[in-house]
C-alpha cells in the first residue's frame, strides 16, 4: 500500500467558480507556470506516484458553488487516476482544503472529527496559556486537520489525520521590530495547535489504534531561530514518543551531512533557491511490523527522479512542494 502527502501550490486556481477543469495558458497560481503546463504536470506526478491515497495539502477550495471533492473527483477522471474517491472535513476560507484523494477499490474512508476535554474538535477554540501570563488564550485552526477512519481491503483500520499548521511566516511586518514581534506571536501559535495535535495523537495510540499523521507542519527542528526561545519545533512535539518520521528524526542528528527537504522556494532578494523539509507521513509504533518505506520525491535528490526527466520537469512545474510517500506492506 502506497500512501502519500503532497502540497499542491494553489491547486484551486485551476477550476472555475462550478469546478470545472481549466487548462488552458492563462496564469496559475504558480510564478511563470501557465495552468495547462500545472495541470498536466500535476496529473503526471500523480500517475507516476500510483498511490492508494493522496493526502492533498491546498485542495481545491470549497464555498458557495465549489467543492474539493468535486474537483478532486474531476481531476482524477480527467487524468485517469484510480483514485477516483474523495473525501475533505470543514471547508475555510483560505482557499487551502485538506481532503484525501483515494481509490475505493482499495480503501473506504468516512471523515470522523473526534473530540475530549484534553484535545477538543479541530473545529473548536483550544484553551492554553501561550506566554505564561496565568491567563489562557484561544486557539483556533485556520484550517482544521482532517480526521478520517479508514478501513483496508483486507480488513486492517486505521486512522489518519491530513494536517497543515499555521504558517509562522511574519506577514505584515515593516521593521525588524515587528519581524521579531509577529514570528514569536505565530510561533506560539503554532506550537499551541501542535500541543492540540498531539493531544489527539496520544489519545488515539494510546487507545491501540495504528495512527498516520500525514501533512505541511511549516516547520522542523532547527529552522529558525525563535526555535530556541520555545525549546522544541512544532514537529517534534507533534511526534512526541508516539510518532516517527525518519526524515524529521534526522534533522535531530548531531552533524547531518545533508538535511532532506520536501520544498524548494526562490529567495528573490539573493536571486537563489532554499529548501526546507515542511512535509511528513508520521506513524504510530504498531506500524513498524509492516515494513514501512519512506521516499520523498525531490527531483533533485532523489536519483531515479532526477533521472528521469519528463518526471523531473513535472515535479518542478506541479508544486513548490514535493510528495512524500509511505509504502506499507498491507492490504
């Protein structure tokens, strides 16, 4: 079995108002990708990957006449995925669903929110004392992990979680002042909604049930330097002792000789490329016994991706983000 996560930039600016297909050499949302050369290039990695299920970062958007499964579903059949089943939990209005791609002939999937006292609904206000002032904040998630229960073919149940925490990125600022100010307001933040993930996280594994959290956490350790103000990254508190990626345990290596990264932005003051390592498929401990195999699909990384050219082409012109795949022996 074949599970993915892919972040998929500005997915939704490729359907109309009603969710129909545009391919055509208008703008995307992509810098200097037109939507015919994104939409086919998307379609490519998605025949090429051949998953079971394709957690989609930035679906296409839900609202007054949009729906992502709509056009998920549409997209599938215009590209002849399997995948031909989809799934999304509550829609926001960011213009970024979360929804699960997946081919019915191999899985059956139901959306199935949870609640506690200690991790209440991802739709619901988290209470935490962010700053240690003996007063607690509201949180709130600007796009709600998606909750799903999931049965194999042959039987196996699991639980997955499709998660993109907020961006720390310090929008708005004009000074190095207000720099400072918003990334250690927004990191609070997100290491709030990673406490609140990861409450759901031991509840579930504690409870016995296998558990794949799967996603963008825009962030891992040592990205940046208000990391150190907070002790711990939100990814590693979102694995805490229930969850591993090994990619991210890498990251807490002592003398990395090169860090994996899932994304590939274009820096235009110093006119040069950065990567960073945004993307995870964490599993619960109870899933070591099938053989887990990890891959992320960076077409400048990975040897058979660079090799291979229409794959690599297809790679960079689909997304700022790569896939990350987890195959499992499991039916």
């Amino acid at each position: 079995m074949r599970l993915v996560t892919y972040n998929i930039e500005w997915f939704s600016h490729l359907f109309d108002d009603e969710d129909r297909l545009m391919l055509d050499g208008k703008s995307s949302g992509r810098y200097g990708v037109d939507r015919y050369t994104q939409g086919m290039a998307i379609a490519q990695v998605l025949q090429r990957l051949d998953a079971d299920a394709i957690m989609v970062i930035e679906a296409p958007n839900s609202g007054h006449n949009q729906h992502a499964t709509r056009a998920l579903k549409r997209f599938a059949a215009e590209a002849g995925l399997r995948t031909s089943a989809a799934v999304t939990g509550s829609a926001n209005d960011t213009y970024q669903e979360i929804a699960l791609l997946f081919d019915p002939n191999v899985l059956s999937v139901r959306v199935d929110p949870q609640s506690s006292e200690q991790a209440p609904g991802f739709t619901d206000v988290f209470h935490i004392d962010l700053d240690v002032d003996d007063r607690m904040d509201r949180v709130k998630f600007s796009k709600p992990p998606l909750e799903l229960n999931v049965r194999t073919k042959g039987g196996t149940e699991l639980r997955m979680i499709g998660a993109h925490l907020k961006s720390k990125s310090p929008h708005g600022a004009s000074n190095q002042k207000e720099v400072a100010r918003l990334s250690i307001a927004n990191r609070r933040k997100q290491l709030a909604q990673a406490i609140w993930l990861h409450r759901r996280v031991k509840e579930q594994v504690d409870a016995g049930e296998h558990l794949i959290v799967l996603g963008d956490l825009n962030d891992g350790p040592g990205l940046d330097e208000y990391e150190r103000l907070f002790g711990k990254s939100s990814v590693e508190i979102v694995m805490g002792q229930e969850l591993r990626d090994p990619h991210a345990l890498s990251l807490l290596q002592p003398r990395q000789p090169m860090a994996p990264s899932t994304s590939r932005f274009y820096n235009p003051e110093t006119k040069r490329y950065f990567s960073a390592l945004l993307d995870y498929v964490m599993i619960s401990n109870g899933l070591d016994v099938y053989n887990p195999r990890w891959r992320i699909w960076h077409p400048f990384e990975d040897a058979e991706c660079y090799a291979d050219e229409s794959l690599r082409e297809a790679l960079l012109a689909a997304s700022d983000h790569f896939p990350v795949s987890l195959d499992l022996d499991l039916t």
